[in-house]
C-alpha cells in the first residue's frame, strides 16, 4: 500500500484519472484482471470516502486476498 491510499482508477493503466484512494482496512471483490491491473468492487464504504459499491481498477499487485481466520483452521475435519 501507499502511505496516501492505493488509487482508484478509471481503466487499467496508470495514465488513467484517479477516482479515489483505498486503504489497507477496505474489503474489495475483483471482478476482473487485465495485466497487471485488477477490476474491483468496493464492499461498504471506503476509509477515503469512496461509497459503496464503487468500481474501477487498481494495481493487482497490491491487492491481495484476506487471510483466513483462525477459527476456521481449528474446525474438525467435515465441519
């Protein structure tokens, strides 16, 4: 992440217009990747004020999955 926020841009690539910046406690859903760049949704409101549900691409190379939760790896099997 950049300490300002990971830009949120119109298309892939970096001569696109930034929309916004997102942060490190933001939840996004990729819809789509083209190079090195990545489609993605936001899911609640952005820390930078971005609303919900705002689309555009960013970097793929900073977006990364959310780890799994603890409980989940201490489950039996076939739970």
């Amino acid at each position: 992440m950049f300490s300002d926020g990971l830009r949120l841009r119109g298309g892939p690539g970096a001569h696109e217009p930034v929309w916004g910046q997102l942060y490190e406690s933001d939840t996004l859903t990729v819809t789509e990747c083209q190079g090195n760049w990545a489609h993605v949704r936001l899911e609640g409101r952005s820390a930078g004020g971005l609303r919900d549900g705002t689309v555009g691409w960013s970097a793929s190379r900073y977006v990364l999955p959310a780890p799994v939760p603890e409980i989940s790896r201490a489950l039996p099997p076939g739970c």
